[in-house]
C-alpha cells in the first residue's frame, strides 16, 4: 500500500496530536497521524499523574521568564536557552488553549486555575485536573480536537520502521502495518518524529510499551544528529514494593505535593542532607539529586529490602491521608497498603529524556523534509529536567512543529528505489525464519544492559560493558527466531522495535562514556565532580556505515 | 510446556490461539507465580521466555490508563493488568468476546477510523 500526505506525524501521543491540530490549522490539506500503538492511548502523555508548568500567574505573581529562570538552572548549565524560552514563553497560549478545549484545570473557589509549587520552581506554577488523571484528561481532549478535523487522517498499529530519504532529504517513510504484517509507503513532504522517549528501554520504567526509543533510531539513520542523550531522568521515588497495580509507579508524586511524607532509609534515618538537600517536610529536592542519594544509599547498604527506600506518611493523621486522598486510599488498601501503618518502598524509575533530536526554533531538524516535536526533542531541558515541562513541552513543541511542517516547501520527490530495501525487509522477515533467540527476551536483556550499567550511577568500567553487551545483542538480531504468520505477529514488531532500542541505547550509553564529569542526571562515580570547562552539550551522530559516535558540543 | 520456570511457586494458564476465525485451539502454560503477580505479568514471560508469538494488545503496563489490554479470563471480560494470577487453578485466557479476531489474544478493537484501508 502506498499514502500520501503534506504532513506525516509518526506518534501520537500530546506532542503528535496539537502537531496534527496545528498542521491542519495551518492549512495542510492533507495531515497522516500515526502510532504503533493506538492513536492517542500510547506514549508518556496519557501517564502524567499531575503537573503542568505554565506561567499563568493565578496564584501568584508570574512571568515566563522567571519559569525559564527555573528551567535554566534545572538543567545545570546545559539547556538551549533559545528552545527553553519557547517552551516557557508559549506554555501559557497551550495551557489557556487547552482550557477552552474542556480539559478540566483544577479551579480554586474563587474560580482561578489552582497552581501549585513542584520542586525547582520558584513559585506555584503547575496546574493539574485531577491529582492523578491528567495525563489520561490531556490525551481525552487531544483526542476529541483530532477526531473533528477532516484533514487529519489516523492510523494506529502502523510502525514506521525506516525514514525515505531522497537527496539528503526526508520524502517519508516505510511502515509495517501490524494487523495485516504488510510494508505501507508513505511520501511526504514533511515528516514529524513524535515518538517520544526511550525509558522503556530501562527495566524498570514508567513508559508506555511504544517507547523504544525509535524515534532516535529514525533520525540518526537519516543523518539528523542528537544532542544531551547521556541525560535519562530517574523518577527518585518510582513505586517498588508492596506489590501495586492498576496505578502508575510514578503515582506517590501528587501525594507528597499534598502531604509531604518522608524519605528514610532502610535503618529508618532521613537522608537527603547528606546529599546536599535540605528537605524537611515540604517537597522540594530536585529529581537529579533524589535519584543519586536513594541509589547511593541502597549501593552503601541502607536500602529497604526490595532495593530502595521508605517512604513513609505515618507520622501523618489517618484522618489527614483520608481527606486527601479518599477513593485512592481504597485502591491502595486493595493492594495491601495502608499509608498509615506501614510505609511503601520506592526506587528510581525510569521516567524522562532530556536528549532527543536537534532542532531550531521551528522545530526543524538540519535535514530537509524532518522535525521533531515532544520528549523526542534535545535540548530544551538540558542536564535535569524541571517538574512539570514534560506536558507543556509536548503542546508547545508539537503546535510549533505541525505550524511550521505545514508551511514546509517540498525539499525532495518520493522515489520508489529509496525505499525499496525498508519494503523487502518487512517482506522476507514476514515470511518468518528460524533462529536461537525471541527478540523478547533480547529486549528484557537490554533492559537489564541499561539499568545494570547506563543507570543513575556510571562508571567507565560498567559503560565499556555495556557497549559490550550492546554488540552482542546486536549481533543476536541475525539469530531472532520469527515464527510465519504475518497478521499481528509480535515476534516481527519485537524485532525492529529491538533494532531501534539498540540504537538509542548505544547513543546514551557513548555519550555517558564521553562525559567524563558528573553534572544532573548523569552521576559518573570515577568522576564525581561538576567540571565547568564540561558545561556544554555533546552531539551524537551516526556515519553512513552505522556506527554511532558522540562529540564534544559547541 | 516441557521446561518449567525457575522458582518454586507456579501458576497454569490456557491461552486461546489462532488466526482469524481458525477453530478454537488452547495452549497450556506454566508461568512464575509471586504473590501479587498479574495475568498482564504472566503474558509477558510467556512471549520472553516460552512463544514470542503469542498476540496480545497492552501498552501502559500497569497503570491501567490505556484500557488496551482487555481479554476475557475463565469468561468474565477484565483487564490483564489489574488482574491477579492464581495458583489454585487454571486460568483459561479468551480474546473478548463479539470482536472481530485478528489473532490469538488481540481483537479489532481499534476505531475503524484508525484502520488502514
């Protein structure tokens, strides 16, 4: 089957869908948003428990540059001051637009949005709907808007799986639709990647199963460098133990936002202070800094027993965690846990990238015909991104990316012959082959590659190990057994998703080993200093031959 | 299944496989069981460690915000991911009933707006 379309988004997650909106808004006739999942149920958006930053300034003086102030120094020295200013300056026009849409911000009694103050920012900045629905509030809203634009055509479960390239420009792409396990082609004359992160590449995560990182994956392969991909935020108190369903791991947030609570150590000690912070009762230790004090407690052997450490709300009323949280006390006395007798266990999750994609002000990558829009883009966030930017940088990333795709000049016609080696790929691996090993089991073992080694602590020993590792599986994907049978054969999703996994994952484990300094997310521990002559972004870009290399930034 | 998983506690699922509307077909397996342990949990060893094959809809894994991964379990229509295994057993996994099946576990659940055609 062959599409076409003026503007192809690949995604459909916060970012991919106000692209699609502001691409039909700005005139493209003809818009194709797709996932490889379901349109507008997969990627990060739908899992945001709560904060979105914006300077709206209703409960507080505001002004966006002081929002870009705090976005500044949480990215310790390396965010793109110019990218960081669009991100703050437009956050409000996407918040107040999602507001006429119906989303739902929370509203004091007075009638103002309700803001409250996330660790790192100066002031109560970050609006919500529901403490823990507005991912899910967000996505619904989304979803809507998109369903009522004639322009906007959506697939889901179409995967692409390689970007055309025609003269050194993006022409479209080749896709594997899963129901059927046939090549799709798709011309175009701008592409958006919108694919979001690669925590799912980590073992423990709170990513949706579509963020493999495949996004990186397209764009090195079409000659687009990445910038900050060292930089993996580790959500500090992801839910570890008692065993806890039906609720994301990352849900203690809006709890400590309301409540405080406490972070101990498996002797019962507090101790942030010893890693710089000053936390009391309030919330207020950055994710960088959590993320390495709860690692390195737990490697000093003053973990909980499943391998992290308690947080605990007992010294609180019963009466206190009730009227907060009424309904979710009940889900969580269903998994066994009750917050006034006995505190939970958690650990860092993977849960953000700040790396991605260079890009301009208009979202363009250097090469013709490409954008990038969402987590897929680098360097707004720089070393440690800030509570809250992830939601407003997919709305105002993505409305900036299908405003300017849209207004795109055609940089290069479709050819068949450049797509033809993607087509014939998806035939002969569709006709199944036998083999040694389930790509599955390759993607658990990559996941374990990267939280054993690419985790919160590095070392050069442990880096070089798992450019190792990194090789042998990528050697393996020779020996990937698929069993015939094209329609909805996951074996043969799995195995270009672990192909595009690897290549993200040897992007952040090269640039981890360049850095030789310590600085945000990155905790070197053979070099545990920030080094200021060090305080600037690294590229990673891939040759024609496939290999992957990080330089030294501007 | 002939090997099977490490760890002493085990729990038994009957899995319906199949393309389109082949005529019903159950595999067993034995899978790892823990206390807390979700029938979301058990598909996804089954497909890294016993039948990479095996077709499933799921996509935010727990958090029980997607509503992907919907199936039947001994008849009644659940999520895969709040529901607990069982030891006691065995659990027989169905595709949901009324739907157009594409294979094993995964129907055509999506809008026919979003398909291809």
């Amino acid at each position: 089957m062959h599409l076409v379309t003026d503007v192809l988004i690949i995604g459909a997650g916060g970012a991919g869908m106000y692209a699609a909106i502001a691409a039909a808004r700005a005139g493209a006739a003809q818009v194709l948003l797709i996932d490889k999942s379901l349109v507008g149920r997969g990627g990060a958006t739908i899992m945001a428990q709560m904060t979105v930053a914006a300077a709206l300034a209703e409960e507080s003086d505001d002004d966006w540059r002081w929002h870009l102030d705090d976005t500044l120094v949480a990215g310790r020295g390396l965010c793109d001051p110019a990218l960081a200013a669009v991100l703050c300056e437009e956050a409000p026009l996407r918040i107040r637009e999602m507001g006429e849409w119906q989303v739902g911000w929370a509203r004091r009694d007075s009638g103002r949005v309700a803001q409250v103050t996330a660790p790192g920012h100066s002031r109560p900045r970050c609006c919500y709907v529901d403490f823990l629905n507005t991912g899910p509030a967000v996505a619904a809203t989304l979803r809507r808007q998109v369903s009522r634009i004639d322009a906007i055509r959506r697939v889901s479960n179409l995967t692409v799986t390689d970007l055309v390239i025609n003269n050194g420009a993006v022409v479209g792409a080749v896709a594997l639709d899963n129901a059927s396990g046939e090549p799709v082609t798709i011309a175009a004359t701008a592409t958006i990647i919108a694919t979001g992160g690669l925590t799912r590449i980590y073992r423990r995560n709170s990513a949706s199963a579509n963020m493999g990182g495949d996004g990186y994956a397209l764009a090195l392969q079409a000659g687009a460098p990445l910038v900050d991909m060292e930089f993996v935020q580790f959500f500090p108190i992801g839910h570890l133990a008692p065993r806890l369903v039906g609720m994301d791991p990352i849900m203690w947030d809006p709890f400590r936002y309301k409540l405080g609570g406490r972070l101990l150590n498996g002797a019962g000690e507090e101790f942030l202070a010893r890693y710089g912070s000053e936390e009391t009762d309030a919330y207020t230790t950055p994710r960088d800094i959590a993320s390495y004090a709860i690692t390195k407690e737990v490697a000093a052997g003053r973990g909980s027993p499943h391998g992290g450490v308690y947080l605990s709300f007992e010294h609180l009323p019963a009466a206190a965690l009730e009227a907060a949280f009424g309904p979710v006390i009940e889900r969580l006395a269903r998994n066994g846990i009750d917050l006034a007798r006995a505190p939970v266990e958690v650990s860092p999750i993977a849960h953000y990238h700040m790396g991605g994609i260079v890009v301009d002000q208009r979202m363009a990558s250097g090469v013709p015909g490409l954008y990038a829009a969402g987590e897929a883009v680098g360097g707004a966030n720089g070393a440690n991104r800030l509570s809250g930017n992830a939601i407003p940088e997919a709305l105002v990333f993505g409305e900036r990316a299908g405003r300017f795709a849209a207004g795109a000049a055609p940089a290069a016609g479709w050819r068949d012959s450049s797509a033809v080696e993607a087509v014939e790929r998806i035939r002969e691996l569709g006709e199944g082959r036998s083999g040694t090993v389930a790509a599955a089991a390759l993607l658990d073992e990559l996941r374990a590659v990267m939280a054993d080694d690419v985790g919160p602590l590095r070392t050069a020993a442990g880096l070089e190990r798992a450019l190792d590792r990194l090789g042998d599986l990528r050697a393996a994907l020779g020996d990937v057994a698929i069993a015939p049978g094209r329609a909805c054969n996951p074996a043969l999703a799995d195995w270009f998703e672990l192909r595009a996994s690897l290549v993200a994952a040897e992007a952040v484990t090269r640039a981890a080993l360049a850095r030789r300094e310590s600085r945000g997310a990155h905790q070197r521990e053979d070099f545990p200093d920030s080094i200021p002559e060090l305080a600037k972004s690294q590229r990673v870009v891939m040759n024609n031959c496939g290999r992957i290399a990080a330089s030294p930034g501007q | 299944m002939t090997q099977k998983p490490t760890g002493q506690k085990t729990a038994q699922l009957s899995v319906r496989r199949g393309a389109g509307d082949e005529p019903a077909r159950y595999d067993a397996f034995c899978v790892p069981f823990e206390d807390g342990a979700t029938v979301l949990d058990a598909l996804l060893w089954i497909r890294a460690h016993r039948d990479p094959s095996l077709a499933m809809r799921y996509s935010c894994i727990s958090a029980n915000v997607c509503k992907e991964c919907t199936l039947a379990v001994d008849g009644t229509v659940v999520y895969a991911c709040t529901t607990r295994l069982v030891s006691d057993r065995t659990m027989v996994l169905d595709p949901l009933p009324g739907k157009i099946r594409l294979r094993d576990l995964v129907c055509e659940t999506r809008p026919s707006r979003e398909r291809l055609r």
